[in-house]
C-alpha cells in the first residue's frame, strides 16, 4: 500500500513542474503575439503619440 501513495506522491510533484511550463508557454505565446503587434502597429502608434506630444 505504501508503494501506491508513492507513486501516487510522485504524480503530484510531477504536475506541479507541468503547470509551471504551461505557464512559461503561455507567457511565451503572450510575448510572441505583443512583438507582431508592435511591429504591425508600430507606425501607427508611433504618429498617435507624436500628435498627442506635439498638442500639449
């Protein structure tokens, strides 16, 4: 019996480490899609904070 709460021990830990790499792959996804942003939307922006600077 003690073998199972071993294992089933183990299988705890183990998720643990899995949840912490499904965290670093959706920060990852978050930093990849916010940098195409900024390269699609850089111009952009760009031109929007230059009218907002140049008004005040």
């Amino acid at each position: 019996m003690s073998f199972l709460h071993a294992i089933i021990a183990s299988l705890k830990r183990d998720e643990e480490g899995q949840g912490l790499a499904e965290y670093a792959l959706i920060l990852a996804l978050i930093a990849i899609v916010a940098i195409v942003a900024l390269i699609f939307l850089g111009g952009q922006v760009s031109t929007i904070l230059s009218t907002v600077g140049s008004s005040i």
